[in-house]
C-alpha cells in the first residue's frame, strides 16, 4: 500500500468534485468503470492500492462492488454516497461494516452540491466515523474552502443523507404542483420531524437533525433546482413518468430507491411517516393532488 495516497472511486458528479476538492492540497487519483480525461485518473487496482479511497458510487450498486471489486487490506475509507439499499433496508454503514472494520469507516453528510464543490465555492461538511483519529487523517486532505465538523453519530448522518432526498422529492412535487411558499416550507418543517422521529427510532442523535447533516442538507436539497431529487419531483408534478424523468436525468437520483427502503422499514418498524409515504404511492402511481388532499387531512 503506498501510505499517504489517497484516491477517488467513483468518477460521477460527486466523485469528480471531490477529487478536485482533494487534489488542491495534494496529489489525488480518481478510477470509474469507464475512463474519463480527468488529471491523476488511474484504473481501479492502483486506486485500491491507495491507503485512503473515498468511493463515491450509487447506494444501489455499493454492495455489488465491495463484493466484486473490493478486498481489505487496511485501506480507510471515506463513504460519500447518500441512500439506503432498497432490497434490504439496509443504511450504508451496515453494509460497508459487512466488508471493512468500522474503525476504518467514515462517512460525509451535510449541504454540498457537486456542482458548487466543482468551482470551489465555500461549503461546510461533517466528517461522521466513530473513529476520530480516522477523522484528523482525512481532515488535513480537505482545502481550505470547505470546513470540515466532526460526529460520532454515524447512523444520524446516514438517515438524514437518505431522508431528506425523499423530502427532496416530495418538495420538487409541491413546487411544481405551484403550492406556494407556505406550502414548501410546511412540508419541509415537517419532513424534518418526520426524518428525526424515523431516525431516533434507529438510534440517531436528535443534534444531529438541526445540525448540517440534517436541516442543512434538508434544506439545501429541497429548495434548489440543482438537487437531482427536487427535479425528480417537479417532473412527478408534471405527469411525466418516472422512467422518463431519470431518463432526462441521465444522473442518479437516490430518494427513487430510498423511497421504496424507508417504506418497508417504516412498515417493519411502525414509524409514522406519512410525507415519505405519500412520495412512495406517487413513485407507485397516486396522483399527486389525491396525495395532497390526504396529507392536508386533519
Ligand atoms: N452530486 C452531488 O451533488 C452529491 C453530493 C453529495 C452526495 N452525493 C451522493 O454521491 C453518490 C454519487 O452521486 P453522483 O452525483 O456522483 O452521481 P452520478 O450519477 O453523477 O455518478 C454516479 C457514478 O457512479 C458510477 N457507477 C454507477 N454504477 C456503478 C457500479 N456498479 N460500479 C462502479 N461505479 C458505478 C457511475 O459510472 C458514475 O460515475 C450518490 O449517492 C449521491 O447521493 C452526490
Ligand atoms: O442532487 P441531489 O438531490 O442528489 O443532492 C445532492 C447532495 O446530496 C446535496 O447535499
């Protein structure tokens, strides 16, 4: 392993932005399935080989790829995508922990669109692991536009990085439904209940909800034309079929099959979340006003 590298998985949105976040301080690889024309782009072993990878693939594929693709050998790992696998309910702590030691696990939350990171606008991120010296090791590779918190609350962050892209959609429904301001802001104050009362069900920290990874990212993700889950709202909005809205998207939009998780942990768990299940009954086919109706429902 050659110590101090650090390397990128994942050449998507998110990965792309943080390779160039990471490569400010220093040399910094990146490796996808599919080569791309980007400075330090590397094929996938000699990324492996790096003693730090922050792997930024689709929540859905994670699974697949560790078991494929992935063999320990000490490396630490900084996980950055944001779902909960759909087939099994599982949050993305709990999968990677099946694969690698959680001492050598952590995991971004928090407001920070791609697009913005890519331009090297100022943002502030948490750094979620309940290893804090793995945290001081992948601070210092951070560039001085973007300022790094520390959480314990590992499971926290991972409900909120999920949550709220749910909310996302449900708010890009309301918005292009033309409900007005009232209406956005009601339902986005109460998806922030409803994420906090799902999450300390699984033992969330409640901090973490009205901190950057929960009311930050919530509020960015649900008030912004940039965020992949509002426009897959606005579409639902506008009759378009999901498969053509993802089509248009051409990028992933991880609230699609996070909705269909939360759905059966909240059945399983008996959460009441009803924001998150009108999301899922419009994903399966319900007209948005009959949605809009039950959630006014006294
Ligand atoms: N884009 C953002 O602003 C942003 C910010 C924070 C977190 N995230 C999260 O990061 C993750 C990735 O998002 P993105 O914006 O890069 O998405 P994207 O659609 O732009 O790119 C996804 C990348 O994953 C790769 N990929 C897909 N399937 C794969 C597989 N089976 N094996 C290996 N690689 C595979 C694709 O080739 C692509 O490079 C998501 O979980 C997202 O929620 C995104
Ligand atoms: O574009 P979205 O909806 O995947 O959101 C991107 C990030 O999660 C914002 O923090």
């Amino acid at each position: 392993m050659k110590e101090g590298s650090v390397a990128v998985i994942g050449a998507g949105k998110w990965g792309q932005a943080l390779h160039y976040a990471l490569s400010q301080k220093q040399e910094c690889y990146i490796t996808s399935r599919t080569k791309r024309d980007i400075k330090n782009f590397t094929d996938l072993q000699t990324a492996l080989s790096c003693e730090y990878l922050v792997i930024a693939i689709p929540a859905q594929q994670i699974r697949t790829w560790l078991s494929n693709h992935f063999e320990f050998k000490g490396q630490k790992i900084l996980v950055a995508s944001k779902g909960i696998e759909a087939t099994t309910g599982k949050f993305l702590n709990e999968i990677y922990e099946e694969f690698i030691p959680t001492q050598n696990l952590g995991f971004i939350s928090g407001p920070s669109f791609a697009a913005e990171v890519i331009k090297g606008l100022p943002c502030a991120i948490v750094l979620n692991s309940l290893n804090k010296q793995l945290f001081l090791e992948f601070e210092k590779f951070f560039p001085n536009f973007i300022k790094t918190y520390y959480s314990d609350d590992v499971i926290g962050a991972e409900i909120c990085g999920a949550y709220k892209n749910v909310l996302a959609i449900a708010s890009g429904i309301c918005e292009g439904m033309d409900l007005g301001n009232n209406a956005r802001v009601s339902l986005i104050s109460r998806g922030l209940v409803e994420m906090q009362r799902f999450g300390s069900h699984f033992g969330a920290k409640m901090d973490t909800f009205i901190g950057l990874s929960g009311a930050g990212d919530l509020f960015l993700t649900a008030s912004s034309e940039l965020s992949r889950n509002f426009r897959v709202g606005l579409g639902l909005a506008n009759n378009k079929t999901l498969d053509e809205i993802l089509k248009q998207l051409g990028e992933v939009a991880e609230g699609v099959k996070t909705s269909y998780a939360i759905n059966s942990l909240n059945k399983k768990h008996n959460i009441y979340t009803p924001i998150a299940n009108e999301v899922y009954s419009i994903l399966e086919g319900k007209n948005p006003k009959d949605s809009l109706k039950d959630l006014l429902k006294n």
